[in-house]
C-alpha cells in the first residue's frame, strides 16, 4: 500500500472509528469512558506519527538543535520546530472542530467532541505531510521550501488543536468567532498567509495571492 494521497488520512479515520467502537462496547461507566476518550486521542495520535514516519517524515528538525519556536517561515525550520506562525491556525482548527461536533449529539460532550478533534487534526496533519500535498504546497503556494513537518511539529499542531477547542469549549460563540478573525488578520499582516488564504491557494491557487504573498 503506498502511503500518499488519502489512504493516510482514511487509515487515520478507520482506526478511530475501530476504537471508538471497542470503547462502546468494552467500556459502561461515564469515569471509565472518559479515561477511554483520552486514551483514544493519544493512541490515534500515536497512529499519525507513525504513519508519518513511515512516509519519511523526520523525528526532529535534521539540521540543528530543537527550538521552541521558529518565527521565520521562509526558514527551513519551518514546520521543524515546536512551534511557529502556523500554530496559530492549527489552534483555529481546533475552534472550527469544536463547532462541527455541535452539530452531531453524539460528539456534543467534551470527550467525544476531543476524540472527534484530535481524529479530524491527525488526518489533516498526515495529509498534509504527504508528497502529494506537499508537492502542491511548493508548487501553488508561499511555502516554496516546504518538505513536510517534522514528527514534533505535527505532535505540538495537534496540541494547538486540542488548545482551540478547549477555548472554544468555555467561551461564547461570537467570543470564539472574534478572536478567530483576529487571529486571522494578524497572521495575514505577519506572514502574508492564514487559514484561510492557505485553504484558498490549495483549493484554487490565485496568482494575485501568490504574488502578494511573495512579496510584489
């Protein structure tokens, strides 16, 4: 089986979904199905690093010593470090999870919704750690020097994840919105990039964008 594209992110949905399943069958009382909710979003995280690994991804950044943070996203410490720019909207991600489990009752309490988070950010973060996504990343958008995330990388953006729900989770919706298009704004004024412009250039590249973004 070869590990590009979306078999990844489905290998990635079908083990969640198997242990979801074995958690409702195994386990009846509400204390011990929330120890079976962290353990499920720590073994489908395990299962995304391995599968990362597996594509060639690398533990750490392979050209120096760990950083907790690395601001430069021209840098090819990019998505190497801890954190970086791009932390910020994996926290967003996490914000717009939590509101697509509003919707769905059975994902409505705080451990499911985290089960459901962690599911959906593991499989974006194979994803994106594919040749197939990264080769358009450097192709269509300002990340010309992308070549993946490290293992840790990809570990702390799901920690940024799981962070944004937990805000989501405490505060009002028009609280959560607000501070989401400021985050938004404020990485467009940073970086030149956000959530949102990075879904546009992957989806439909937009030369206008790509030239602003490249500095023109």
């Amino acid at each position: 089986m070869t590990l590009d594209g979306a078999v990844p992110p489905l290998l990635v949905l079908a083990a969640s979904a198997l242990l979801v399943g074995f958690q409702r069958v195994a386990l009846r009382s509400s204390r011990r199905a929330t120890a079976g909710d962290v353990a499920i979003a720590a073994a489908i995280v395990v299962v995304g690093l391995l599968l990362e690994q597996q594509m060639g991804r690398t533990p750490f950044y392979k050209n120096g010593p760990v950083r907790l943070w690395s601001g430069d996203i021209t840098s090819d410490q990019n998505s190497q470090q801890i954190f970086d720019p791009y932390s910020f909207t994996h926290v967003i991600h996490g914000a717009a999870f939590y509101g697509l489990t509003r919707l769905v009752p059975a994902a409505r309490a705080l451990g499911p919704a985290v089960v459901a988070a962690v599911t959906l950010e593991t499989a974006w973060e194979v994803y994106e750690n594919t040749n197939q996504v990264i080769n358009r990343y450097r192709a269509e958008t300002v990340s010309l020097g992308y070549y993946g995330d490290s293992m840790l990388n990809s570990f702390f953006d799901i920690v940024a994840c799981v962070l944004g729900l937990g805000l989501a989770w405490r505060k009002r919706w028009w609280v959560t919105l607000s501070w989401v298009v400021v985050v938004e704004v404020i990485l467009a004024l940073w970086i030149r990039d956000n959530l949102t412009l990075n879904i546009i250039m992957l989806i439909h590249p937009i030369q206008a964008i790509k030239a602003w973004q490249m500095g023109a």
